[in-house]
C-alpha cells in the first residue's frame, strides 16, 4: 500500500440536522483512516458540507431567513456530532469558504471550458429539488421520484452542459483496467457498469440564477449559476489547494492514493461525472484512485422518516449509551456496501452481550483476580501463542486492507468470546501460586491485543483497556501520530510492561 493516503467523505447537505446515515459514512472513513495511520501512513482526512444548491434556497425562504443563515445555524450541528463521534478528521471543507474552495471551483470550471468540455444550450426537462438533479420518466414511480415521493418540476432554461457522452468509452476502461479507477465493494462496481450499458447523457453544469441564486455565480458570464456537480465535487480537489497551492495538491492529490467514501445514491455521480472532469481538465486520472460505497440505514426495516416516527437521532444513542457503542454497532452489524438496519432491540442486545458482558466483564474479572496476586505480570513464552498471535494480526491486516470493516471487527470480538470460554474452562479462582499468575498474564496479554485491534473502531475505549491493563503506551494511544510498532503484535511484545492499573466498569448498565 502507498504510504500517503488522501481520504474523504461525501460533504452533508445541511438543510437540516445530521441523521444516522450521516453517522455511518463518518465513522466508516475514521476506522479506515485510523487503521492507516496506526499501520505507519501518512493521512489526510477530510469532510465538510455542501451549502449551496435549491434545497437550501428553498428551506430558507419556508423559514423567512437567508440562506446564509440557514447554514451558519446548522454546520455547527454537523460538526458537533462528528467532534462527538471522535471522528478524527484533518480538514472540514465548506463550499461558501471563498477563500479556500471558490477559486479551485472557478479555475476548474475555466479549465473545463478550454478543453470544450462545456456547452451551452437550452434544456427542456424534468427536475427534482430533492436529487438536485435533472431526471427522466423512466427514472419515476407513478410519476414521483422513488427517494423522495415529490413529482419533478418541469423545466425549460438555457444552462451550460458538461459533454459526458463523448467520455463513455474511456470511463469504461478506466473503471475496468488493473490500474483504473476502484469501486469497493465488487459489486458495487458492478451496478455503475451496467449505467454505462444504458448510454450516457450530457449534464447540466449550471441554472440560471432566476432558478438558481444561492451558489457560485459561473465566471465571466452574468446570470447562471454553478450547478452542484463543478461546484461539491470540487471540494475533493480545493481541499488539497487544487490549482492554487501546487506543492499541497502534488502532497495530496498528484502523488497520494486518493478514497472517497459515499453512499451508494451518489456513486455514479463519482464514478462517472468527476473522473470525466477530473480528465477533460487536464488533472490526473486516477487520482481518484477508489470509492468505498456503504449503503443506507433503515430502522426495525423501514425507511427512516419523520412522518413514520422512526427517525433515530444519533446524539440521542450517544448521551444514553456511549459514543463506542454506536461506533461498534455500526461497523459489526453492517458489512460495508450494504444496507443495514438500526433496531433499538438489536442494539441493547448487542449492547450487553458484546461490550458490557463479554469484553468489560471479562476484562474486570481478570485484573481484579490479578490484583488479588500483587498486580505484577510476567507473561509467559509460549510457542502455541506466539503462532496465534501472528497469524490474528496476518489476518486482521488483510481484512482490513480489503475493507471488509465488520469481519476485522467480528474478529477481535471473536477473540474475546474465545477468552471469555477459555477464563471459564481454566477455572483460575482454584489456581494458586505460579500456575495462576501465568495463566491470568495470559489472559492479560491477549487483552492488551484485544485493545490495539479494536484502536480504530472504538478508539476510546480500547485507550480505557490499555490504561486499565498499565500498558506504557496507552497514554498516547488516541494521537494522530501513534502507530502500532511490530513488536507490539507479537506475543510478549511489550517488554516494558511489568504491572497492571486500577479495574473499572468499561460499560455502565442503561436503564430503558
């Protein structure tokens, strides 16, 4: 893997508060970002919100404020959540920045326009507010937009096309080629190949501003408006100084493998429309180098709506379980690509029967009972476990490069499960002496490795494990600039690990 990573996530529409498919996608990309930088890669990680657009135009004018207003009233929210999440960002992009996004945007679209990319012309068609985007009836359901139930508006204006048809030969090679452009997971890849077979149509780049005034007005020509798709997409490229800061883009952008992480709606849009552009205006192609697409979050199996009553509000989940517990449930209970449901039920379940039961009480009964010995550890070489341990972290690794996020997770906890059996079957309460020393040691050090595979999924609380245990290195374990040394994967590793700390409760019961 190269050693320099660029990794974003989609930017959030903030007409209204974050919700838990937010949540999904920012916690996907910290696990994958953390996993990167534990394992010695130098990452930039970046999210941010998408402030322009008719939605936001329209929402404001419901509420009788500007639209400027509208989103300085709701980013903090996005960005209150994240900061909740631990998510561990570098850089939180805004499209009305006009000091950092605007000029990348407004050199792309000139680039585009150069190369004959752009064209304008007059377009009679359907549009839907809630897709911010231009629609057909083939793409309706007795008339109305399937993800919003809202029939599209029909228009006629004269808007500035980006000629997307004409790239769809050489989309095809890049998303199938060795050293293209990769779609994670497989199938994923699949579904956006198939839109190729369909044929590509050109896409409006911009509305006039009688439609469309809130956004960045198209340079050197009055009266349009840039369309979403030069104006988000480009906070991937303003970010790392796209056209503006040349030795950052080529830090960031010419010379690093670049991931987007998005959900599945918005794939074709990432797999098609900005490669084209990205090519058409003379940037380098890949980067991007790969998408890792999740897929959308139900609750107790039906789509999150208000009208419905089943909205989830993560800040809720948050205050009453915990900040690691929804990061857990997140990534064990969806595999990455597909859709997954939050049930309140499943969660309590897994709430008591993972994290408070299986790996805070096993964790607790060993460093009491190794208290009651004189808290000092000796772990003891065993062969059998030193075997062990390097084919866990082989396979760890693996999983983890391949994105298979919720088997890497399933595997530590399927280590404590095995411990948990292992505690019970050795009955250590009837042990005395030396034998029941260097079984709780045992024990101890496979905690202690417990702790570093959980580090990016439930960050804090693998930091509690360690810090419990004594480990020398568990005060530094939540900077950007810790990484996991090879020794610490090996059975007995940390040599200078002598004693155990203080035994406390990791997860608290939570009353209904």
């Amino acid at each position: 893997m190269p050693k320099r990573h660029y990794i974003t996530t989609a930017i959030d529409y903030p007409n209204a508060p974050p919700h838990m498919g937010h949540v999904l996608e920012k916690v996907l990309a910290d696990v994958v970002a953390r996993w990167w930088r534990l394992s010695g890669r130098e990452v930039r990680f970046q999210v941010g919100t998408d402030e322009h657009g008719l939605k936001i135009q329209q929402t404001a004018k419901r509420e009788g404020i500007e639209p400027s207003t509208l989103v300085e009233r709701n980013v903090p929210l996005f960005k209150d959540v994240y900061d909740r999440l631990d998510i561990s960002y570098d850089v939180f992009i805004r499209t009305t920045d006009r000091k950092r996004h605007w000029p990348t945007v407004v050199a792309l679209w000139k680039a585009l326009r150069a190369s004959g990319a752009l064209e304008k012309r007059t377009y009679k068609g359907l549009y839907c507010v809630g897709c911010e985007k231009f629609v057909t009836k083939k793409d309706l359901v007795d008339g109305k937009c399937p993800d919003h139930g809202a029939a599209p508006q029909e228009v006629s204006e004269e808007n500035w096309f980006f000629l997307l048809a004409r790239e769809q030969d050489w989309l095809r090679d890049l998303l199938t080629r060795e050293d293209g452009y990769r779609i994670e997971p497989a199938f994923r890849a699949n579904e956006t190949l198939a839109l190729l077979d369909q044929g590509l149509e050109d896409v409006s780049f911009s509305r006039p501003v009688s439609s469309l005034s809130w956004g960045i007005p198209v340079p050197d020509e009055e009266g349009q408006t840039m369309y979403v798709w030069c104006d988000a997409l480009t906070n991937y490229l303003s970010g790392v100084g796209g056209f503006v800061d040349s030795a950052l883009q080529k830090q960031w952008w010419d010379d690093a493998e670049v991931t987007h992480v998005i959900g599945k709606d918005i794939a074709r849009f990432h797999a098609l429309i900005w490669p084209a552009m990205l090519k058409t205006a003379g940037l380098p192609v890949p980067p991007p180098h790969r998408l890792l697409i999740h897929g959308f979050i139900t609750s107790d199996g039906q789509k999150m709506s208000k009208s419905l009553g089943n909205v989830v509000d993560p800040k809720e989940v948050m205050e009453q379980y915990g900040v690691d517990a929804l990061r857990f449930f997140l990534m064990y209970e969806i595999p990455v690509g597909n859709d997954g449901d939050f049930s309140r039920k499943r969660f309590d379940e897994m709430y008591d029967a993972k994290l408070r039961n299986q790996l805070g009480n096993l964790l607790n009964r060993v460093l009491v009972m190794i208290r009651k010995e004189g808290e000092d550890l000796t772990i003891p070489g065993s062969a059998e476990d030193a075997q062990r341990a390097v084919e866990g972290w082989s396979t760890f690794a693996t999983t983890m490069e391949r994105f298979e996020i919720h088997h890497a997770i399933q595997q530590a906890f399927h280590l404590v499960d095995v411990l948990n059996v292992g505690f019970d079957r050795a009955k250590p309460w009837t042990m005395k002496g030396e034998e029941k020393a260097a079984l709780l040691a045992r024990f101890a050090e496979s905690l202690r490795h417990v702790a570093l595979l959980l580090l990016p999924f439930i960050p804090k609380t693998a930091q509690q494990i360690s810090e419990q245990l004594g480990v020398p290195y568990a005060d530094r374990m939540l900077e950007k600039t810790f990484t996991i040394r090879p020794e610490w994967k090996t059975w007995g590793g940390c040599k200078e690990w002598k004693r155990i700390g203080e035994p406390s409760i990791l997860f608290a019961p939570v009353e209904a």
